[in-house]
C-alpha cells in the first residue's frame, strides 16, 4: 500500500486527481460548516444576484446561494455516484463471482439476464427503473446502480475465469478446498486491479448519470442540490447570469476529470502489461 | 443469443410499462377524462384485457412485422421506427467519426510519447470533453453562437439524400457535442493500447527491418491496436444509440430518442415497446458486426 | 582483412529523473568480414542491450554516452552519429536481426508474405511481383516445405522452428553485411535448434553475411562461432577465439560458466553452480572488479577495476590475474574471496 | 478467410441498404424543403412558427393537448367562435336562435366546401356531433355536450339541437376548438381515426406532419372568407428546448415562438422581435386530497392559504409576470371576482398558527408535496411553497415526478399536496362545476359542498347573464372560503415575434390567431 501510494505520487497527473478527488470529499463530508447558508432557503429579495460578499457564487433563480448549494452539491452528487456505483460494483461481484466460478447453467441465465440489461441504453434503462420505482434520491442511486451491474458483472466473470484456468486454483480444488474459500483467497485479489480501476472510472459515470437524469427532470427531488439538478436548472438563465452555471460546472468537470485522472494512473500503475 | 436477448427485452418493457404508474388514456384525457371516456378508450387500446393476452397480441404482430400503431397519435409504430432511426443512426455515426477525429491521434500522440508534457495535456484536454454534461455543453453552444455568430443550425430536419449539406448542417453541432463526449474513452482505449502494443516484440522485428515511424505506428500499432478500440468504438455506438436522447430534444432531432422518451412520458406502450426492442436490436446487431470486424482485422479469431 | 563492424570504448547509459546509471562499459568488439563472433553471458549482462546499440533501437531511457560504433558500408560510417533517417537506410538492409522469441517477434495481423516484402518495400524498388518472389525463394531456401502456402499463412499458424526459419529468411532477404542473432534458438525445442544455427551458417556464407551471435548458451557458441565475447554485468571480461575459450579459459568467470555446463553432462557430480548473484547496475559504480563478490580468486585489489590484459595473442581477459605488474604475493592481493 | 470476408460485406451491403431505405421513405414525404430552405426571401407569405411540444394527433375530437389544437384549429372550424372582446360570433353558422330554452337552431354558411372540395351541410354537422357524442370515440368533449338529445337536420343549411335542459354553458361550449365539424368520409377512409390527417373547412390545409420535426399547413383557396387567409403556407417546427427556440428566433429561422417570462425578457431589446403578452387563462394552483385525515380539515387548508405569500410566488416562480387568481382566471374578465381582497389571501402568519393550533396542530406537521417534473414552474412553486409553510411549523417535502406519472396521481388523488395548473375555459361553469361540484368529471380531491353544489346547477341552467354572474360569484366565495384546492397566480403568456410578422395580436383564449397575418 504505502509503495502503491509511492508510485502514484510519482505520477503526476495521477497524484493530482488523488488530491481533487480528496478535496470533493472534504468539501462534502464539512459541508455545514463551510457553506454560510442553507442550500434551500429562499431569499426573497436576492435572486439571480451576481456574485457578491454576501454570495459568493451568486443566487439562483430562487434566491438560493449558490456557494452552499455547491458546497451541500458536493455531499449529494458523492452520494448518488458512490452509492450507486457500489450498489453495481457489490452486484456485479457477487453474480461476476458467481456466474465465473460456478459456470454452468447458473452461468447461462446470470449472462443472459445481463445481456438484456446490457442491450438496453443506459439513460433509458434508469429512466424506466425510476419510473417503475417512483422518483426520490434513494431510487435514483438504485437506478443508477442497476444500470453499472452489467458492466461489473461481465468484468468479474472475465476475469474470474481466466484466473480459474491456473493450475494452482485446479489443485486447490482437487485438494477439496471449499469454493467459498478459494474465491475470497485466490479469485478476489486476483480481479482487484481491473476492478478498481473500473470502479473509479463508473464514479464520473455515475455523476455524469445522474446530471442527464436530472436534464429529463429524474433526478435528486428538490430543494436537495446536485450538481446535475443545478446544471439543468441554469439553462434557462445563464444568459443573463452566467454564475448560475459556471460553478456548477467547474465543480462536475472538476471532479469528473480527477476521477478520471485517478483511474487512468491506476490502469497504468495495476496493468502488468503496462508496468515499465 | 440475438433471440433470446430481445425476448428478454419485450418481456421486461412490456411488463415495466405496465408496473410504471399511469396508462395512455389518462395522459390523452388529462382534466378532460371523465369514468365514462377512460374506461372506452382503454378498451380501444386493448388495455381491459389479461396482461399476458397483450403480451401474446403484442409480440404476436411484431412476429409479423407489425409493431401495431401509437396509441396516441394512430402512428404505425415501425415505418415511424425506421425513418427515426435513420436520423439516430447517422448522428451516432457522425459522433463516432468526430471522436475518432479526435482521439485516435490524441490517443497514439500521448501513447507514443507516454509521461511527457504531450501526454498529460492530451490527456486532460481529451477528458474535458467527457468531464462536461452533453445538455449543458450543447445548450452553452447553442447560446454562444447564436449570440456572438448569429448562428443557429437551420430549423427543421431534412434527411441526408434529400439536401445533404443541410443535413450536415444541422447534425454538425450535435454530433461534435456528442463526439467530445466519446472522445475521452476512446483516446483513454487508444493511448493504452497503444503503450501496451509499443512494448511488443514484433515492434522491434519492424523497426529493425528499417521501417519509418510511420509505418511503425499506423502499419502496425495502430492495427494491433484497434482490436481493443473497436471493441470500445463498439460498446459506444450502442451506448450513444440509446444516450441521443437529450441530445435530439435540444437539437430537436426526430430521432429515436425523442420518440422513446415522449413515448414514457405519455405511456405510449405500443411506441415505447416497439423502440426499445428495435433499439435492443440494433445494439446486439452492433456487437455482432464488431465480432465480426473482429475476425476480419485479427486472423486469430475466427467467428463462428 | 577489414572488419565489418567496429565497436570501439562503448558505453550505455541509464538515465532516470535524478541519477544517471552506467550499464554497458568500455564495450571494444570488431567483427571482420564472414566472421561468426559471439557474445556469450548471463541475462542482464547488457549482451543484448549492445546489440540494439548496435541497430540504434535503445529503449528511450537508455543512450550511448560513449564511444563509436563503425561500420563498413561503401565507406566507413559511425553509426551514433547517424539521423535516425540515414540509421533506417541501415537497419534491415546492411545489418538485419533475428530476435529470441519468434512467438512474438511477427506482427500477428499480416501474412507472412506482407511481413517478408516489407523489408524489400523499405530498402528496394522492386515490383511486387519481383518482391514476391523474391519471398517465396527465401523461403525456400531457409527450408520451408511448402513456401507458397506458406507465404500466404499468419504467424499463429506456423511453428516456434517455422517463425524463425522466416525470421531468418526476412533478415537475409536483402543480404545484410551483418546478421545479429539475439538467442536465435533459446525458444526453440533441442532438436529444432541444431538446424536452425545450421541454417544460419550456410545462409551467412553464401551471402557473404557476417554473424554477431548474442546467446547465454556455450554450447550454441561452440558449435557456430569464430570468435567469442564473454559479458558479464555490463562489461566483456574475456575475448578470444572460441577454440582459445573452451581450451583455455583464463578469466575466472568463464572458468565458472564452463565448470557449469560440464556438470550438466556429468550425473555423477553435483550441478556446479556459480555462487552469489548478478550485480544490478544501480551498484557498478562502487564496484572494482565487477565479478569480485563471486570471485573464487578475489583479492584486495580487486576493488579497483582491472584493465583488459593481453594473455596471448588475442586472447584478452579483464582480470588482475593475468596483468603482467601484479605479484601474486604481494600482501595487497592477498586473498579476501568469497571462498 | 473468403468466406469471412463475404459474410462481412454482406452485412456491411445490407446494413447500408437499410438506411437508404429508411431515408428513401423520408423523402417520400417531401414538398417543405422548398419552402423551408429560402426563409429569407420575405415576399413568400410563409411563417415558421416554434412549438415547444409535438402534436400528440390531429383528431379533434379525440385530442385536447394544446399542441395539437393550436394546429387543427387552424384546419377545422366550428358553428361558433369568440371574437377578440370573447364575444360570440358565427363561424360556420351564420346565425342561431333559440325556438325554446332547450333547443338551439342554426343557420349555416352556404358554399362552404371542405378541403376535399366537398360541401359542407348540415349533415355533416350532425355527423361531427354524434361522432363526439359516439362512446366508441371517446372524446374528451364528449362532456360538455351530454345533455344533448337529438340533433335534427332541417335542410341542407339548417340543424337543430335539442338539449334535455336549459344550458347557459351550451353555445360557449360550441366555441370549443374540438367542437368542430369533420367529414364523415374521410373518417371512414381512416378506419375512424383522424389523427394523422386533417380534412376541415378551416382557413388553412393540412399537407404534412413529419413527427416531432414540423407540420405544413398551406393556404385554403376556397376559405369562405374572401381574402383570407393572407398567409400562404404555415410551418409549426417542434423545439422542445427554449435554448433552441431562443437561438432560432434570434437569428431568424423561426417568426413565432412562445417564450417564458424570463426568456422574454431577454429578447425585449432584440431590434428586429416584438415581444408581446397577454394574460393567459390558466392559474397555477395547490390542490388537497380533503378525503385525507389530515387535510378534511377545513381550518388545515384555510391556515395553509393564509401561510401562502401568492405575490411572492408570482415574483419569485413568474419572474413577477403573473396576478393572483382565484377559481376563475382573471382573464376571463367579468366572471372573476377580486380575490386580493379576500382574507385568506392575506398571508397572515399568525392567523394560520392560530388555525393549526384550533385544528390541532400547534407544532404543525409533516407532509409531501407532489409536483411534475415537467414543468419547472411547478417544481419552483413547490419549492416556494415548501419555504413558506416552514414557516407554520409545516414540514413539506418535495417529491416531483414525471408526466405520465403526475396524470395518475392526479387522476386517482394518490398525493395529499398536488401542484398544478388549470385551464379555467371559456365559461365559469367549467371552471366551477366541472372541477369542484361533487359530481364533477375533474373534481378528483373528493370535494362535496352541498351549497355550491347547488349554485353550480342553478349556475348551468340560468341563462339571464346578470343572475348568472351574481350566482357565480357565491360559488367562487364558497370555493374560496373552503379552499380544497388554493388558487394561487395565473402567468402572463409570451410570444416573440419577428418584426417581418405583420398583424399579429395574441388573445386569452386564442394564443395564436394566424388568420390576418403577413409576412414582410
């Protein structure tokens, strides 16, 4: 770990997005403390205000500052993208490890079951499970999740079968090992690079998800802000308030760049095949 | 595996339409609808029978080819499909073009030139693209150019054959939003294929036999490379095939995006049934053609 | 006679962000016409480092910081001072190489035929039609059974011995000057080996090719060279003849590698092995002699580095057993060795 | 390897053989692209108009959607219309009478031919009614004409209605654009469905509609107005985004477009738009499901209207371009009453309190508040709301969902708060009867009022306009002091127009009146 951590300081543009991605989390975990005000309350008096000492980023069309709402936006969109993506990552690990290990028939429908949610379009998929399960923040990030299992599940099961080809995983069975066993021991840590690496590239997948789901009016329930929500809301103003847009959108592409960043030096730094 | 996909597919559409709240009479009716007139035009629709004799009636015509007509506007659902996806499927290919355009020589310049200033800033320009929400860099376009150029792209579809160059002019500006959006991970696929080709032994075998640069890099990384690529080029073309819908309605582009999403929100079944399935389709279809594009670059794999 | 190649005061460097590492030093090597000379040494001896020296294909952390590399074309040419685009008209033409791994020195996606004429593409204007066939002879001639099918095939669809018989045909295909053979055979299985040095041979004398051998294998040494280079950690220790070598081996390295073999052959005997392990070049700098800490006969001395000593003839070693000033009694060389 | 190589390019072949197929069907369709590719030659008497929504078909009497009315009304014509002032006029009757308080007679129009160069008569008309009266069609207007009897045809120019009551609401209910008259046959050619063709007597012609791109209505020569109309060809394009319409309106690629309030002001120093408004006849409203425990409270609903700061929500939601209304939209003019006046409109906090507490809930309580993500006046009033009721101790939380979703949430009174916007109609009885009466086709809270009940009906069958007026104004009070829904704002309606639209004027109650239209 401290050698991993060794070789991703070395490599810069990886190192910065480690840093970015800190700083979003500890922008959402102080929140309360940083953000002056309520990120829902109203002031009557202020709205579509540009920025100013008592607004830092300005007011929205509601009169909401929109230094807190980006600051409190931080928390929600962490929250939507992590849960969701753990919520895909949890499931496709459990079915990935199930449908590779076991194989079989269990391997056929799991597979199959996926295809169908693969050969749906993501947006559409969330659109129709949101519909389905009624629209609130919960839902949202179980949508959002849903939509990642496929992808995490087709990973594991990869990679869970080309580990399984080695010889030492076949005497390990011949010698009886219990299976549940031989996957927490051998399997696991064997799938953990791709996997992670997948894990923070559907971190920025699940942001970016969220924000389009907000475009079609489904994602988190207002007042709550997320930065997706504030994107779409500023459309309809950022001709003559520009600010309503502007620190949304460096905050998601901020991030959404870190996350990217992150995992691009993770692919380079886990892939054998990549290692100098 | 095409068969049994897509009937996947109609069973869970047809059965989360149904579990979705509210049906096509009352969006029509809206405060118009009285007891009387819901219950009629749900019995129009054929909605008063069993769940599964829908079904069976469904699936039943588009066996037949007959994907039946929009509930609301009377539309024959699949000729509607058809034109649709002609329009999607030319914005997803001018997409995929743009961000080739794009990523491929990003990809192989930061590849080629791995940890240097190059790669970082191709990296981070590539990724800027991704890093910003499809609505939100159209709708800044939008504005921008209208204002500062006085440009709007011209109002009202025409299809490619009928007046090209006012075809492109009005996909251009959708199909670069969408394209800076695919570029990242396409340039993120070349550039690793790319370092990971480079570190090849039959690199060296070329370049001992003399082979300029370019040879080097486009004769052969670059093919080598492109079998991991198309598979990304691939996966995307689907994902971008369901993922115009915002794209259409800012554009307002008739695709089939636009149809799938006034279909749910209108709970037209008939529409919604018919285009999810056809979209389902076309995506499995696509993963076939890349298998096949497969077996066509890499003489190692051979398709059954 | 003139030589071909002519190595002189070689040096390569590794340089990272901080610190800039030696690994190949004072590399003198000349290779005369016809001649078939070996390089022979452990992995990580720098013995194949010096032949991308040689082709110009470093990777691009390492750099020659030292010395020339001459090469007898029309004229004499020092191949570090090349461009990269005059290096090229080189490459494949006037020197040609055959890697280790023939699995994976063949581009998996063209036929063997692209593969084969693109050197003819690069070097030559020929007609496809003369390149072609021009192809299909080769291939005969490096005993391909059946050359036309052959032509046509993909890499994964022919032998370990059959990628390097076309190895060996798209290296000769433009009757190079000089051939360099990166472990030709180490791949290979027992049997096939034999005939692809064979090959080698008869191929280089009938093209006038001279031969620079790079392998860890004596035996494959003996059975093709003239003449023999030993490496070890960077640096050749011994040079001579080959039948000076595995006669009298002067440099106790050698002296090790030898005892190695012949254990093999011997059932009866423990497998002698050389004992301690190889340098790695991070610690060179320190290093006198760099054979020392395995040195059966290190003495103090050997903390300064040993020139290269004339034995006799040409036969040369780089050890202070054999410089004419040491006495062997003197206090200061008295024995410190590992054994 | 050939036969890989076949099978490649086979399915290369057939792929690329599908699109020109699909594009071949496309231009099937053509005949606009002339038109629409020199928009700025000015002399063509062609307007481009942006719509924010897809028609959602073309048959009037099946299809109450704004977006498809505003284009078949332009297609079809009615017995009778309003005139600018809302003053009934004659469309396709030339006059009526009524022989007796239950009977209607109108005289039509003669020379009046159909698209299809067929007269229209009287038969037709007769026709047109039955169909929306006909359960099979369903159409939603078919209440509004359930109390009539018979329709009797007295000569090629002259039909008779017969009501089974006296109905004051009977000829404002004619005004209706889906009360219009079609032609039976081309019906029957489209196996009873008319949304995807328009056949009428109107000013204009329907000749194409290319889904969710544009409509084409071109010139009726034969309109039975000389003259008119002046257009010779309309064009509806569908711009759901205001971004795009904002930019194509700009920039001139479109001459009509509707706007919101703050989009419009941006345009309104644009040299060549002409930005112009009108009080529309909608009102954005609260309604209450008063079955629940929670909200049968009266005192629960009257303490919630006086926590309601309405002017705040026009400021606040309507950029300040929208008048507090009440049941009966103030642009219906006499028929409103005055509602700032009223003392729940008062947003007095401390009465509210004090009402909570008598209702027994002197902390307040917990609540949701359901809202269409659709529309983002409805969720920005929500949000409003939610602020403004904190401040009685009511805890509201938001759930918005989407269309589909809020028309049957609506429909079955699933939410305890739902936002929403009315449209009011033309007449009160609409406003009042049809929406809050116990039996009323949209009065889904379960409101049941025996008083205003009985206005109502009595409202429906008193013709004397001055009682009728008196007996109406009760009605809205009643409605107003027992709030089971609270009228809230009703908004301005923008359009921008282009400088080269010449006699353009919006009304209320038609947004879009094309008919003297030019184009410079």
């Amino acid at each position: 770990m401290k050698a991993f951590m060794q070789s991703l300081k070395n490599d810069k543009v990886g190192f910065i997005g480690f840093i970015g991605i800190l700083l979003v989390v500890i922008v959402a975990i102080l929140a309360p403390v940083i953000a002056p005000h309520s990120p829902s309350e109203i002031f009557n008096e202020h709205i579509l205000q540009g920025p100013n000492a008592q607004f830092l980023f300005g007011t929205d069309e509601l009169g909401r500052d929109i230094f807190s709402r980006v600051v409190f936006g931080a928390q929600v969109s962490l929250q939507v993208s992590l849960t969701a993506v753990g919520i895909g990552a949890i499931g496709g690990l459990v079915l990935g490890l199930i449908s590779g290990y076991f194989q079989g028939k269990i391997d056929q429908i799991i597979m199959r079951v996926m295809d169908v949610f693969f050969a749906f379009p993501d947006i559409l998929l969330a659109l129709t499970i949101i519909a389905v399960l009624g629209p609130s923040l919960t839902n949202t990030m179980i949508a959002i999740g849903i939509v990642f299992i496929p992808v995490f599940t087709r990973l594991v099961r990869s990679a869970v079968m080309s580990v399984k080809e080695n010889e030492y995983l076949t005497s390990a069975v011949a010698v009886g090992v219990h299976p549940l066993k031989i996957i927490a021991k051998h399997v696991t840590p064997n799938i953990m690079a791709p996997f992670i690496v997948q894990v923070t590239l559907a971190l920025s997948g699940a942001i970016l998800t969220e924000a389009a789901l907000s475009f079609l009016g489904l994602g988190v329930q207002p007042p709550d802000p997320s930065w997706g929500v504030m994107l779409n809301a500023s459309r309809a103003y950022m001709e003559f308030a520009p600010w309503t847009i502007l620190f949304p959108v460096t905050a998601i592409v901020m991030t959404i760049l870190c996350f990217n960043l992150l995992g691009d030096s993770l692919r380079d730094l886990l892939d054998p095949k990549l290692k100098s | 595996m095409l068969i049994p996909v897509l009937f996947g597919v109609s069973i869970v559409i047809f059965i989360a339409l149904r579990v979705i709240p509210g049906d096509v009479a009352a969006t029509i009716l809206g405060t118009d609808a009285t007891p009387e007139t819901l219950a009629q035009l749900r019995k129009n629709f054929g909605l008063d029978l069993p769940i599964y004799e829908q079904y069976l009636q469904w699936i039943g015509g588009v066996l037949t080819g007959d994907f039946g007509e929009s509930m609301r506007t009377g539309k024959e659902v699949l000729p509607d499909i058809l034109d649709r996806f002609a329009i999607t499927f030319e914005l997803t290919i001018l997409a995929a073009i743009i961000s080739w355009i794009i990523a491929i020589p990003m990809g192989i310049l930061a590849g080629i030139k791995r940890n240097s200033k190059t790669d970082f800033s191709v990296r981070v320009i590539s990724l800027l693209g991704v890093s910003v929400p499809n609505f939100a860099l159209a709708t800044v376009l939008i504005l921008v150019l209208s204002l500062s150029f006085s440009y709007s792209p011209p109002v009202g579809y025409v299809g490619f054959w009928e007046d090209p160059i006012r075809n492109l002019q009005i996909l251009f500006l959708p199909a670069l939003v969408m394209g800076t959006s695919m570029a990242g991970a396409v340039m993120r696929m070349t550039r690793s294929s790319i370092l990971e080709i480079l570190r090849q032994d039959f690199i060296r075998t070329i370049r001992a036999k003399g082979a300029k640069e370019k040879i080097v890099i486009f004769d052969h990384a670059l093919k080598n490379a492109m079998i991991p690529i198309l598979t990304i080029i691939g996966l995307q073309v689907g994902v971008l095939l369901g993922g115009t819908v915002i794209i259409e309605q800012i554009f307002s582009l008739p695709g089939l995006g636009q149809l799938v999403l006034t279909g749910i929100n209108q709970r037209d079944f008939t529409v919604v049934q018919g285009a999810v399935l056809f979209i389902a389709f076309v995506f499995v279809l696509i993963n076939l053609l890349v298998d096949l594009l497969y077996s066509y670059l890499d003489p190692r794999i051979t398709y059954k | 006679m003139s030589s071909v190649l002519d190595i002189k005061n070689l040096s390569i460097d590794f340089a990272s962000k901080k610190k800039t590492y030696n690994i190949v030093k004072e590399f003198n090597l000349r290779i005369d016409k016809r001649m078939k000379y070996g390089i022979v040494g452990e992995s990580g001896s720098g013995k194949s480092l010096t032949s991308l020296a040689i082709m110009n294909l470093l990777p691009e952390v390492l750099n020659i910081s030292e010395g020339s590399i001459t090469m007898q074309t029309k004229e004499k040419i020092d191949l570090t001072k090349l461009s990269p685009k005059e290096m090229r008209k080189v490459r494949g033409k006037d020197i040609a190489m055959i890697f280790q791994e023939p699995m994976t020195a063949l581009d998996p996606l063209y036929t063997i035929e692209h593969q084969l004429v693109e050197v003819l593409r690069i070097h030559t204007k020929s007609s496809k039609k003369e390149m072609s066939d021009l192809g299909l002879e080769m291939l005969k001639k490096v005993g391909i059974s059946r050359p036309a099918e052959t032509l046509k095939s993909y890499p994964h669809q022919l032998s370990g011995g059959m990628r390097q018989r076309v190895m060996i045909a798209m290296a000769l295909i433009c009757k190079p000057k000089l051939l360099i053979a990166d472990e030709p055979t180490t791949a290979l299985d027992v049997t096939i080996q034999a005939q692809i040095l064979d090959l080698m041979n008869d191929l280089s004398e009938e093209h006038d090719t001279s031969i620079l051998l790079i392998t860890h294998d004596l035996g494959v040494i003996a059975e093709t060279c003239d003449r023999v280079a030993v490496m070890y950690a960077g640096q050749i220790v011994e040079e001579t003849t080959v039948k000076q070598l595995f006669t009298n081996p002067s440099h106790p390295y050698t002296k090790g590698l030898l005892e190695s073999i012949k254990s093999l052959g011997d059932k009866e005997r423990d497998l002698y092995s050389i004992p301690g392990n190889v340098p790695t070049p991070f610690n060179y700098q320190e290093m006198g002699c760099r054979f020392a800490s395995r040195c059966p006969h290190a003495m103090s001395i050997c903390k300064t580095e040993p020139a290269m000593y004339q034995i006799e003839g040409d036969h040369k070693s780089k050890c202070w057993l054999h410089a004419e000033e040491v006495n062997l009694n003197d206090e200061q060389y008295l024995r410190v060795g590992s054994q | 390897m050939m036969k890989k190589e076949y099978l490649l390019t086979f399915i290369l072949f057939a792929v690329v053989a599908i699109m020109v197929a699909c594009s071949n069907e496309a231009a099937e369709n053509e005949g606009t692209d002339e038109n629409t590719s020199d928009g700025e030659n000015q002399a063509e008497q062609v307007l481009k108009i942006a719509n924010d929504q897809e028609p959602a078909g073309l048959d009037p009497h099946k299809t109450p959607a704004h977006s498809s009315v505003r284009i078949y009304s332009q297609v079809y014509s009615g017995l009778v219309q309003l005139d600018e002032k809302m003053n009934l006029e004659g469309d396709l009757a030339e006059s009526w009478e009524q022989p007796d308080d239950q009977s209607y007679v109108f005289k039509l129009r003669e020379g009046v031919t159909f698209h299809n160069d067929r007269e229209m008569t009287a038969e037709d008309v007769k026709y047109s009614f039955e169909r929306i009266l006909d359960e099979e069609t369903a159409s939603h207007i078919a209440s509004y004409f359930a109390n009539v009897e018979s329709i009797e045809v007295l000569g090629d120019y002259e039909i008779q209605f017969n009501l089974t009551a006296p109905d004051a609401t009977f000829l404002s209910n004619l005004t209706n654009a889906s009360a219009v008259v079609v032609a039976q046959e081309v019906v029957e050619e489209n196996g009873g469905d008319l949304q995807q063709v328009a056949v009428g007597t109107g000013p204009f012609k329907f000749q194409e509609w290319v889904p969710d791109n544009q409509v084409v209505l071109v010139k009726n020569e034969n309109y039975y107005e000389e003259g008119l109309p002046k257009l010779d060809e309309v064009i509806y394009f569908t711009m759901k985004d205001e971004a795009a319409r904002m930019s194509a309106i700009r920039t001139g690629e479109v001459d009509l477009t509707s706007l919101t309030a703050k989009s419009a002001s941006l345009l309104e120093n644009e040299e060549n738009l002409d930005i112009k408004n009108y009080q529309s006849l909608e009102y954005s409203y609260v309604g209450f499901n008063v079955n629940s425990e929670l909200l049968s409270d009266v005192k629960v609903r009257q303490a919630l209207s006086l926590a309601t700061n309405r002017e705040a929500v026009a400021d606040i939601v309507w950029n300040g371009d929208a008048v507090v209304s009440g049941p009966v939209a103030p642009s219906m003019g006499d028929w409103a009453i005055d509602v700032t006046a009223h003392e729940l409109y008062a947003n007095d906090i401390e009465k509210a309190k004090q009402l909570l507490e008598e209702a027994g809930y002197p902390d307040g309580f917990e609540i949701t508040i359901t809202t269409a993500s659709t529309y983002p006046d409805m969720v920005n009033t929500a949000q409003v709301l939610q602020q403004q009721w904190a401040e009685i101790g009511v805890d509201a939380e938001i759930s918005q969902i989407e269309w589909g979703a809020y028309i049957d949430t609506w429909s079955n009174t699933s939410a305890d708060v739902l936002i929403g916007r009315n449209g009011s109609g033309t007449d009160p009885d609409r406003a009042l009867q049809y929406f809050f009466h116990t039996d009323g086709s949209a009065n889904v809270w379960g409101f049941s009022d025996e008083e205003f009940d009985q206005l109502t009906e009595t409202g429906e069958t008193t013709l004397e306009q001055a009682d009728r007026k008196e007996i109406y104004t009760e009605a809205q009070e009643v409605l107003l002091n027992l709030s089971p829904n609270l009228f809230l704002v009703s908004p301005m309606s923008y359009v921008a127009a282009s400088k080269s639209v010449e006699g353009f004027t919006p009304y209320p109650h038609n947004g879009e009146d094309i008919l003297e239209v030019t184009k410079q």
